[in-house]
C-alpha cells in the first residue's frame, strides 16, 4: 500500500548557536540573529523575504532557544526549490547593514516589553536562572539584555553572522512530498558553493552544585502571589531525564494530575499549578510555576506542592496512574510528529544534539521503558531542598 502525502514540504535549518554561545557582555544576540536574518540577502531586497513566501501560498517562522536557532518555510512541494534557495541566501549572504539592525532592535525592545516587562510573572526565568546558574551560560535568558544590544558595533553583529552561520555549523531538514533524488540535486546547486567556515567551539563550561537551597522574593506587578521552583536537572537524551518528564506529566498534565488535583480542585489554594522540565544540550531546570488564589498564602502553596512531591518520594504511582501517563506520553510524541515541521525539527534535533537522526524511531521506546521506579528514584535525586531555588512573587504594595 502506498502512503500518500499531503502535497506540502517543510524546509528547514537549524544552527547550533544559542543564547549559551554568546558573549556575556553581548547577550541577545542569538535570538536578535533570529529577526534580523529576515531583513533580506544581496539578491533578496529588505521586506521581500516574507513575499516569496506569501505568494508562494507558504508559511515562515524561526524560533531561538539556549542552544540554537531553528528558520523553517513550510511551501506547496512545487515550491521547494523555493525554500532551498531562500534558506542558501539566509546562509551564504545575508544582509547585515546599521539600517536593518537598527530596525530590528526596536522589535527586539518592543517583544521585550510585551512578553517580559508589562507581563505579570514575565521575569521569571531571567530571576530564576541568574540564581539557579553562577557561571554556566544558561544564567541568562534569550532574549538578553537590551542594553547590550544597543552597545554592540554593526562589525561585532557580521562577526557572530560569519562565526555561527556557516554550513558545518547548520543542519538542513526537509520533510514532506519530495522525490528524494531531484531534492538531493538542488540541495547540491544551492549549498555545495557556500565554503565551510571555522569550527565553533563548544561551551565546556561546568556548573557546579547549587550547594543548597536559594530562596528570594520579587516584588511584581501583580495582583496574586506565586511560587516558582527550579531545580537542576540532568541534560536531555539521559535516562534520568526521561523519567523526570513522566514525573513532571504525572504531577501536572491534565485535570486529573497531582498537582492540579491537590492544590487547584480539593484545597482550591491555587489558580494553576504545573511542573514542567526545560530540555537543554547541558544540565539544566525543572520549574514549578505556582498562582495561589486571593487569600492564600505562598508558603501553604508551597507547602501543598512540597506535600505531592513527598507523595511520589515514599510510594510508587499506581498501576493504573502509570498506564495513564504511557498512554499521554504516546500521544503526545504522535502529536509532534502530525506536522511537517515538526518531523523536520526532530531530525534536526537528533543530528544536531545526538549525532544520529534515526534516533528518532527509538524516541518513545525511551519513554516507555521509564519504569514506576524510575520515576520514584529521580524525585529522590534531584527534587530535594538543597538542590533548588524558590521565588516568592509578591505584589509590589507589599514591599
């Protein structure tokens, strides 16, 4: 039986540069590389990118983490070529003159006041990271610190563009209604040219232990008090990791979860309450992100949250609350992979982190063979007193 796929392709790049490899006095660039390659290349004039890509019946984004930056086009498969040769513009010649850099730093200033300043609770990973790290890169989050961009010199922007966007530095991913060969053909016309830049060096940096608890207070605008924890963590593709996702979905994925079922449903001292574990190349967090409702207390919040951890340390989940959580982690991998970039993004990831894209078949084999024990022992390990920071947020009047 043949499969028959949609007529669409995704066609993708990821680039190994993140927030981790920029300079502690330059932060913000990898995500303001993110904006800025879109201004245009020598043969694609400033605010046609998106056109191509209009007219071509197609969708664009990027998106930057810790650990890289990720362009995509998702374009009719008659269009691939299309893609190929907007992504070899992207990489070979990008424009990076005072005009576009000037534009996008305001859009870089303006996402800044939406998403972090004028948002309640929007400091929270840069408050949490620059406790939770004293020297590793991740003390510092992506979108950085406005003023360094504003002090950085148009030379210092084309010497990160020619030090990070070079081909043995970048992973091309394309999924979708392709024949394989002709694709192979215009990937060599379109980036066989482009020469291979320097290696980049990768971040060797060691964080070493939290060393005990940190616990701080920040004084917000907000009407309602949270309570945040992070605690480190093990770096994704461990097995430790796995099962520290399944304990995360296990306390706080559904209405039925711990968390939500203690705190939101039968105390009712919370609006919401989630776990949830940050994937990165190096070690890195687990977050708790708690809103107490009006009236309640951070430190009973807390104390409810500490309680469901405790719960999991002393017995195993049931049978049947293991089952359930197999069965939301199956679909959860199944849903990421109904899209074509997101099939493409996953091999990138693979080949990028692991060195091996097939690792994607192998993926959910992973998660399923995450034992009750497992689960049990990583709470034991990792989601301890001396290994986390806690952040009272509080409303600014009660400062």
């Amino acid at each position: 039986m043949k499969i028959m796929l949609p007529p669409i392709v995704a066609v993708s790049i990821m680039y190994h540069v993140g927030a981790k490899n920029e300079n502690p006095e330059r932060t913000g660039f990898a995500h303001f590389f993110e904006h800025l390659l879109f201004e245009g290349s020598d043969n694609i004039p400033r605010g046609e990118f998106f056109k191509y890509i209009e007219n071509a019946g197609g969708q664009n984004n990027a998106n930057t983490t810790n650990d890289r930056t990720f362009y995509y086009e998702v374009l009719p498969s008659n269009q691939l070529e299309l893609g190929l040769w907007l992504e070899s513009e992207r990489l070979m010649h990008a424009n990076i003159d005072q005009k576009g850099v000037d534009t996008q730093n305001e859009v870089v200033k303006e996402e800044k006041r939406l998403r972090v300043d004028n948002q309640p609770y929007g400091s929270f990973l840069a408050e949490m990271n620059k406790r939770a790290y004293k020297e590793h890169p991740y003390r510092w989050t992506t979108i950085g610190e406005m003023e360094h961009l504003d002090a950085a010199t148009l030379e210092e922007f084309t010497a990160f563009y020619h030090k990070f966007y070079v081909p043995n530095n970048a992973i091309l991913s394309i999924s979708g209604d392709i024949n394989i060969e002709e694709t192979k053909k215009m990937i060599d016309a379109y980036f066989s040219p482009i020469p291979r830049g320097k290696d980049v060096e990768k971040v060797t940096i060691v964080e070493p232990a939290l060393g005990g608890e940190i616990r701080d207070t920040v004084y917000d605008n907000i009407q309602l008090p949270g309570v945040m924890m992070a605690y480190r963590i093990p770096a994704q593709g461990t097995d430790d990791y796995y099962a520290i996702d399944m304990l995360s979905q296990a306390l706080s994925t559904g209405g039925s979860s711990r968390l939500n079922k203690k705190c939101v449903e039968e105390s009712q001292s919370a609006m919401y309450v989630g776990s949830f574990p940050f994937a990165s190349e190096d070690p890195g967090l687990s977050f708790v992100f708690g809103i107490a409702n009006a009236g309640v207390s951070p430190d009973k919040l807390e104390s409810e949250v500490n309680g469901e951890f405790e719960k999991v340390k002393n017995a195993l989940i049931t049978e049947t609350e293991f089952q359930k959580l197999q069965n939301m982690v199956e679909n959860d991998f199944v849903y990421n992979f109904n899209s074509q970039v997101g099939i493409a993004e996953n091999l990138a990831n693979y080949k990028m982190y692991f060195g091996d894209a097939n690792l994607i078949n192998t993926e959910l084999e992973r998660y399923l063979s995450v034992t009750r024990e497992d689960i049990q022992r990583v709470a034991k390990k990792y989601f301890v007193k001396e290994n986390r920071v806690v952040l009272y947020y509080l409303p600014k009047e009660e400062q």
